[in-house]
C-alpha cells in the first residue's frame, strides 16, 4: 500500500477533533462492512456508524473501518426518503470483521434470495453476519438463524413470526450468537457498535465514545426495547396491569371479560370501571385495539391474505375484521396493504 493510499485512507477514516482518550489499537483495523437495503431505516444505520468515527477520532487512530455496499451498487433510498451513495456492489467476498445487512421498512419485499444467498456465504467464510432493525429477514432466508439467539424492530416481529413461524426472535436491544449479531434498530445500533468497540478496544474507549455521542445510559443486551408496560398506558394501578398482560398474550383467543376480572381477583364491574378511568375503554376496547395494530403490521409487511391476518388477529371473519380496520384507520385493509400504509 503506496503512503498515499494510507493518507487517503486515514482522512476518510480519522476525523479530527479536540477530545482525546489514549488506546491500545489491534494488529489492523476492524472492518465493519454495511448493505443497504431498499428503505433501510436511517436512524440504525447512522447509529451504527457514528461510533465507530467517534472512536476512531478520539483516539487519532484508524481502529475501525467500514465500507457501505448495496446488492446492485447504485445508491440507496432510505425510508426517510434520502438516498446514500454506497461504495459500490456487494463484493465476491467482504474482509475480514462483521457484515451487516441494514433493514427497514416492508422488509420481507425488500430484502432478495440473491443477497440472502450472499451473506451465507460470507457467514461459511468465517465473517461475523448481523442485523439492523429488520434485516434479520435477510439472515432468515439465508437459513442461519435456527437455534440462534436474535432480534429485530419490535414493529416487525408478529411479521417475521408469521413469515418464519419456526424461529423465535427476542424482543431485547442486540443479541450476540458466536458469529451472527443482530439489534433492534433506532439507537440500539449504537449500543451494539458500543459492545463492540469495547471487545475490540477496552471499555475506556468505549465510554469515552458513550461521552461524545451524548449517550448518558450503557443498556444491556437483554434489556427490552420498548418502555414498561406502566410507562405505555400512564398507570401503576396493578389491576390494570395484570388485565393487561392478560389480554395481551390472548389476541387470537376470545377473551371474555369475566374471566379476566376472574384472573386479577376482581369484579367485571370493577374492571370496567378501572379500564375506563384509567385508560378511557373498555377491557374490549382494549383488546380490538391491540388486534387491530397487529393486524396492520401483518398488512405491511405480509403476504398474508386479508382472511389469514383477520383469522390470526382473533377476528371471527375477514368482514369483520375490515369493518374495525376501516373504523380505526379510515382506509380498508386491502387499500392500506396496496399502498403500502395510510
């Protein structure tokens, strides 16, 4: 590699800047490299890569690298509407380091056998594969995820669990499985990168970057990725609480009310009475609510018909269920799935 090559690389790669944090880099720079899929989020995948400047700024040193790829080479448009000029193709065969696919919307569309292929064979030579937000549908159609530990968007998992009813994502921030690392999306692209810059460079860089980056919490893995259900519906009321678990884990059952008021050690009146203070419905108000918005994710992102979503939301029909859908969100299931969301 001629000096100039090196300079190049070490001006893309090294950002200058005031704060400084002393560090022990490895023998090379670990090589992240990123495919962009259609609609990717933006959000994860900016997460993930700012870390990874930041500790190569602080340090003054080229400890990590990326390269950005997308299947056909040409740039990108994320969900946001903007578009990223990537380096070029995917290659034959990436360095050595992690490989991550970067999901976003409508993933099961977005995402090929072509590249699904691809990061399997990248996975067979010894690379470490991954996910952002939803591009362990990638990873599914490879066939890599079966006995894994993994994860991915909260929004997309009763999808993907119906796309591949044999695997079972976990609802955590990341998940690292011996080679294949997968995170959630949003800021929990950040947090990954955190662990690992840490494995790589010691937990003294990787707080530093925390500084920086303004991230004042070190979350863990397992921790879920959204708030507590207290926090979501504005009440510590334990009653409702239990109601609502309840009801919850029964979407495709019929939930009668009693027998939930049964469950909690109330009466129907009682919960009734506790739903509508509390949380201005019914207990099946409630539940029609939270079948509805499972029934809007399988429209986005399925191929399922308007019957099999209705059948596994806990509606009786696909009448039924179209009537409640056009009352909640103004549109018909089928209009809302051709548009691809209202």
């Amino acid at each position: 590699m001629s000096d100039a090559t090196e300079e190049d690389r070490s001006r893309r790669y090294v950002a200058r800047g005031v704060a400084q944090v002393d560090a022990t880099a490895p023998a090379a720079p670990v090589v992240l490299s990123f495919v962009l899929t259609p609609g990717f989020t933006m959000l994860a995948f900016t997460s993930a890569v700012e870390p990874l400047r930041v500790a190569n700024q602080l340090t003054g040193r080229r400890l990590f690298e990326w390269h950005v790829w997308s299947e056909g080479g040409t740039p990108v448009t994320g969900s946001n509407g903007l578009s990223v000029i990537v380096d070029g193709p995917i290659p034959k065969d990436t360095q050595p380091g992690y490989v991550l696919i970067c999901g976003g919307v409508e993933p099961d569309t977005n995402t090929s056998q072509a590249l699904a292929d691809w990061i399997r064979s990248q996975w067979r030579r010894g690379r470490t594969v991954g996910s952002l937000c939803s591009g362990a549908y990638t990873l599914a159609r490879a066939g890599i995820l079966g006995g894994r530990r993994f994860t991915l968007h909260w929004e997309n998992i009763a999808g993907f669990c119906q796309v591949y009813p044999q695997l079972e994502p976990l609802r955590r921030l990341y998940c690292m499985d011996d080679r294949i690392v997968t995170c959630a999306g949003g800021v929990a692209g950040a947090e990954m990168v955190l662990k690992i810059i840490s494995d790589h460079v010691g937990p003294v860089v990787a707080q530093a970057v925390m500084d920086m980056c303004l991230l004042t919490q070190n979350r863990r893995a397992e921790d879920d990725q959204v708030a507590s259900l207290a926090s979501r519906l504005g009440t510590r009321n334990p009653h409702i609480l239990a109601a609502a678990v309840y009801i919850e884990s029964r979407l495709e059952e019929e939930v009668q009310v009693a027998e939930c008021a049964e469950h909690i050690g109330v009466t129907s009146r009682q919960l009734q009475r506790l739903f509508r203070e509390k949380l201005g419905m019914t207990p099946k108000e409630y539940l029609t609510t939270l079948r509805l918005r499972k029934g809007r994710g399988l429209l986005a992102e399925t191929n399922l018909s308007v019957l099999e979503i209705a059948l596994s939301c806990g509606f009786s029909s696909a009448a039924h269920f179209a009537r409640s859908f056009r009352r909640k969100y103004g549109v018909s299931p089928t209009k809302f799935s051709h548009f691809g969301g209202a």
